[in-house]
C-alpha cells in the first residue's frame, strides 16, 4: 500500500563556532510515503534548510550532523561515503532550489546542466543525454525547448530558470523530491504554474516530495503532512487538513493568523511580536516561550517534548494530556 | 560582436599612434646627444655637423618624425646608429630571447600558480592553505633577480651541467624561468585561490553537489571555470611584463633579451633602436589585452550579450 521512500530519526545538525556549539537542527523525525508530500513551515532562519542538508548530508562547515539516521530507500546515508552518497544525490534524491537567479551556472548552457546531471548517474551516450533533457525541458512546459537548450541562464526569467532546475531535478525519476522554497523568488503567476508542475510531477513520478516554505497559503495547496519547525525544532506535526482546523501549538496559530484573510475581524495583518531567538541565547525553557501569549512560569524553566497523539504531535505542555486544546 | 571588435581595434591603433608620437619626441628633448658620444667628448664641432646631417638628424623634428612613423608602417624601422645594422633584425634577435624566456617561464608560473591555488583554495584555513599561502607571499615579496641569484649560488654552482649563464642549452632555461616563474606563479596563486573561494561559496556549486556530479568535475568544471575571469586578468597583465623584457633577470642571466636592448640603447642615445623597441613592446602589450578582452567573451557568454555578470 504505501511504500516509505524516506524515513528520518532524530537528526540534529549543529554549528561549531568560535562563539560555541549552536544547535541548527534538533531532533527531527518524519517519513515520507511515495506520491505523498511533507511540508516543512516555519519562519526564515529556523532551520527549514539544514534540515535539507542534513538529509542529502551536505551541511556546510563549520556545521554537521550530530546525530540522527536518515535513511532513503532502507539504506543509511549518515556517515556514508561521500563517492557513494553523490551516487544517490541528483538520482534517488534530488534538490529544487530557492533561488533559481544563482543556482544554476552562470556560464553553462541549461541543456548541457541537465545532461550532466544525467550523464553523472547512468552510462549512456552524450546526445542521448543530450536528448533526454531537450525531452525533459519540454516536459516541463518550456516553449521552444531547442532554444532554451541551447541558452545559458543568463537568458532566461527567473520562472524558465526554475523549470530548468526542476527538470534537472527530475532527470533521473527520483523516490524523493525536495523543494526548498522553489517558488519565493518567483511572482505570483509563475508561482501557481510551478506549483501545478510540481503536482503534476508527484502524481506522475510517484515521488515522495519534502516541499519547504513558510508561505502557509501555499501548504495548504500542496502538502499531505505538515511540519511546523521553530528554531531548529518541530513544534507541530500533522496531517494538513487538521492543522488547519485545529492548530494545536500557539506558534501555529500565530502562523495561520498571519495569512492574509485569515484575520479575525478588524482586517488589520496579524503578527507573532518578537522573533526566532539566536542558536547562542536560546531560553531554557520552551524556545517559543518569549513570543507566547500563553506562556506560563514552567514554560520559562523547562523544555517541552513533543507531546500529543501520534497523529498530531505537538510541542507544548498545553497538550500534555494529549487531548486537543481549544483555540481561544 | 563583431562592431565591439572593430571598435577595440581601432582604438588600439589610436594607442599605438599616440605611443609612438610620444615616445618620438622623450626621445629626442631629452638631453645628451648620440653623435657627441659617438665621435667622442673633444670631436671637432664641423664633423659633428656633418655626422647629424647624414644621420638626418638636423631636420625638422616633425619631419623626422613623419619619415620615420611612415618606414615604421611600410616595416622600416631605420638603422641603428652605432651599430649600422637594421633595428628590425636587432629586434628579432632580442625578442626572440625575452620571448622564450617569457614563454617558458610563464607556462611553469601558470601550472604551479594554477594548481597551488585551488589546493589552497579547497583545503581553505588547513594547514596545506596556510603553508602554499605562505610560500606564496615570500614568492611576490622576494625580488626574483635576488632568487635567480639564490639559484645561481645553491644549484648552477653546485651543478655543472646547468649554466648559469644564456640560454644557449635547453637546460640553461632551469634556473632563470624558476626565478622568474616563481614570482609570477605566487600572483597566480593567490588570485587563483581568492576566486575559487568566492565562486565555491555560490549557490551553483550547491546544486552541482546536490545534482551529485563527481568532486574533480564540480571543481574543474564549474568552480575552475567560473573563478577564470580574474585570473585571465591577471595573466594579461602579467605577460605584458614579461614581455618588455625582465632586465634584471635578463642581466642577471647574461641573456641579450629585450630588457637589455632597451637599457643599452637609452644610455647611448641610439634612438632609432629604443624608438623600433618602444614600438615592437607596446604593440605586444595592446595585442595582450585585446586577447584578454577576447577571452572574457569566450569563457563568459553573459559578456557576450552584454548581460548581467
Ligand atoms: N555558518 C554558520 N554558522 C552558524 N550558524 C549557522 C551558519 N549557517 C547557518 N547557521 C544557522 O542556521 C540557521 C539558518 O537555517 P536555515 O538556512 O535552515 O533557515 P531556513 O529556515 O531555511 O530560513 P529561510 O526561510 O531564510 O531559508 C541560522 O539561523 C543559523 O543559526
Ligand atoms: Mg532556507
């Protein structure tokens, strides 16, 4: 029936700075089914990406993995050796980026970026590379697909360059698909099309998609499960549905409250006073407790779990009892 | 493309032209007069005369000049005065030796230059980077006559097989391309190194991992190439050097190189050769930089279309 093609336990990244060891990640846990998508939600800065790099085991210095397992396909890639692990990347678990200005090379035509990627994993001929990514870059809805191979980035708007890294992603049929923001740097119309490419994409590779934003509106439109990070931790995990309908941790109530339109009556923006705490000073207690309204004296003094049902994880001690607690 | 071409061509002539009317004059206001030198301090004033007059040095100075910028483009460059031989085929000889010497040198400087910059690069703030980094800084600091000597004493001394002096057996070329190479290749390294660093942090050389290209194509293929533009910089200006001779090498070594010429010539007035010399190097000089100008467009396509790099 479903078939896991990720399944992450407990990993945690830190930085190891001159100003001390910051946790960067901290203890994340999902699996991924194949055809299903996960979305990662949470403010800029609380470690939407390094989770992604800690996924493909590709955290930059002076950062790492400090714990955890990751395993794609049953198969461990922690502490895998990286000739073996750029074997999986670009293949069984591909990367779609925030910024399509600067991901692609500058200087590199966007057919030859593709049929790279597809040459570096299977042992065929350059032009029938060449072709499967002139196929590709139609599949991915680009007009004048000759033309387009044939340019260098530099050439195209940012949405063409997004559809080019998107069929780069998806050259060699990946199990797991992960979008990081691929649609931020793009305006609203072209941000609906990729969407619908993305879709489209799961439903027809049957890829297990991680698709990270902190555009809530947008989470609704793609994810199955949803995971809500605060400062490198998860601080709600649930199906999209019932985080809409029930959003358990105040952080998450902030976040849909920020939605405009979502507003409670007077139409004015909502937002969560205050700001993600830096990794150096983080509170002793909950890490949401300075921004939360409902913050109580052991909130200050001890750090929650994450509580709740296995359905609906949440952390906060306002749960403890694993009942739902009513929005007020 | 093509106008952008025609245009720096144009303007290189402009160059050489105003080179040429600048040079010919210094040249000629400075003080000190070849004919007095060449008959001697006490030479009889009527004989002097007669010397400036075969010489045509007593015509008009725009004259002269016209008579000379129209030779230089018909491949006349005039004869020297003392040594009564064409300056073209003085040129060719001393160029010839700056040439290879040049050519050799720079092919060692840019291999080790090269190289030692992306290990630096790539093991940045290790040891293996401070320690290349290092060698590199005492490479530009050492004046490379002061090295050549270094060489001459610890291996061309020691070593009998290699001279230490022309350029006469393929093995005399050791030791003054090390002295010279090594300098250049220190610049090359360290400009080799900080372009590499900035292009390794760019958001491309991520997904070229994330796309899981092997690490020698991600370095060579998109870091190498990408970090280009600095270093063909640097290069141009380099070989402009080399080119108009490393005299105090060229000395040191006992090579009639370029650099030579030039210092000869200029103390002994002999105009028509330092003028024919004058010319020949910048010449080189502007062709370089075209060449520079043309490589840019041929590793970045964005200047090509003018683009947004
Ligand atoms: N070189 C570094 N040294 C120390 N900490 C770092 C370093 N690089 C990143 N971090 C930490 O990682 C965090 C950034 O995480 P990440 O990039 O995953 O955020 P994000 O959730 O993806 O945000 P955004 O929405 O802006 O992309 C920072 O808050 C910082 O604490
Ligand atoms: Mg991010």
């Amino acid at each position: 029936m479903s078939e896991t093609v990720l399944s992450v336990e407990h990993l945690s990244v830190a930085f190891f700075t001159e100003r001390g060891v910051l946790p960067t990640v901290d203890d994340v846990s999902f699996t991924l089914q194949k055809s299903k998508t996960i979305g990662i939600v949470g403010e800029s800065g609380c470690g939407k990406s390094m989770t992604v790099n800690g996924i493909l085991q590709m955290v930059p210095a002076p950062g790492r993995v400090t714990g955890g397992s990751v395993k794609l396909g049953g198969e461990e890639l922690v502490g895998m050796p990286e000739k073996k692990l750029a074997g999986k990347r670009g293949s069984e678990i591909a990367l779609i980026f925030q910024e399509p200005m600067t991901s692609l090379n500058p200087l590199m035509t966007c057919g030859r970026q593709i049929s790279e990627t597809i040459l570096a994993h299977k042992r065929i001929s350059r032009a029938e590379a060449d072709k499967r990514a002139l196929h590709l870059i139609e599949q991915v809805g680009i007009p004048m697909p000759e033309k387009v191979f044939h340019s260098i980035p530099g050439e195209l708007s940012g949405g063409m360059r997004q559809r080019i890294v998107i069929a780069m992603a998806l050259c060699n049929n990946p199990a797991v698909l992960i979008c990081d923001e691929p649609t931020t740097a793009l305006d609203v119309t072209v941000q609906a099309q990729i969407l619908r490419l993305i879709n489209d994409i799961k439903r027809d590779f049957g890829s297990g998609v991680i698709f990270i934003t902190h555009d809530m509106g947008v989470i609704r439109q793609m994810a199955d499960d949803v995971m809500v990070m605060y400062a490198g931790q998860v601080v709600e995990y649930v199906h999209v549905d019932e985080l809409f309908r029930n959003p358990l941790h105040p952080y998450t109530q902030g976040l849909i409250r920020c939605i405009p339109g979502m507003n409670d009556s007077d139409g004015e923006l909502y937002i969560i006073e205050g700001s993600v705490p830096m990794r150096n000073a983080l509170p002793k207690g909950c890490l949401f407790a300075p921004r939360c309204p409902y913050a109580t004296e052991r909130c200050r003094l001890e750090r929650p779990g994450l509580l709740g049902t296995p359905a609906h994880r949440v952390r906060c001690f306002r749960n403890e009892d694993g009942k739902g607690v009513e929005k007020t | 493309m093509k106008q952008y071409l025609i245009k720096r061509v144009l303007l290189a002539a402009g160059i050489l032209f105003a080179i040429s009317i600048i040079t010919f004059f210094v040249l000629n206001i400075i003080p000190g007069d070849p004919v007095a030198l060449m008959l001697g301090d006490n030479a009889d004033p009527q004989a002097i005369e007669t010397v400036r007059h075969n010489l045509g040095m007593d015509k008009p100075l725009v004259q002269q000049y016209l008579e000379w910028i129209t030779g230089f483009m018909t491949g006349n460059m005039g004869e020297s005065y003392f040594q009564h031989k064409p300056v073209s085929s003085m040129l060719v000889t001393s160029f010839g030796y700056t040439a290879r010497l040049a050519a050799v040198s720079y092919a060692v400087a840019l291999a080790l230059g090269l190289s030692i910059g992306i290990i630096a690069a790539l093991n940045r703030g290790n040891a293996i980077d401070h320690t290349l980094m290092t060698l590199a800084v005492a490479g530009i600091s050492a004046p490379s006559f002061w090295v050549a000597i270094v060489l001459q004493i610890f291996i061309g001394l020691r070593f009998k097989a290699i001279p230490i002096s022309g350029l006469g057996k393929p093995a005399a070329y050791l030791l003054p391309c090390l002295s010279l190479g090594m300098r250049y290749a220190a610049s090359i390294a360290r400009i080799t190194r900080t372009s590499m660093l900035e292009v390794m942090n760019q958001d491309f050389i991520r997904t070229a991992r994330a796309k899981g290209l092997s690490r020698r194509r991600t370095v060579m293929v998109h870091m190498f190439r990408n970090a280009l533009i600095p270093i063909i910089t640097v290069v141009g200006t380099d070989l402009t050097t080399l080119f108009a001779g490393s005299m105090l090498t060229e000395s040191v070594f006992n090579i009639p190189g370029m650099g030579a010429l030039l210092v000869d010539n200029i103390t002994k007035r002999d105009i028509p050769v330092v003028q024919g010399g004058v010319m020949v190097v910048a010449m080189l000089c502007v062709l370089i930089y075209l060449a520079v100008d043309l490589l840019y467009a041929a590793v970045d396509p964005n200047i090509r279309l003018g683009g947004d790099r």
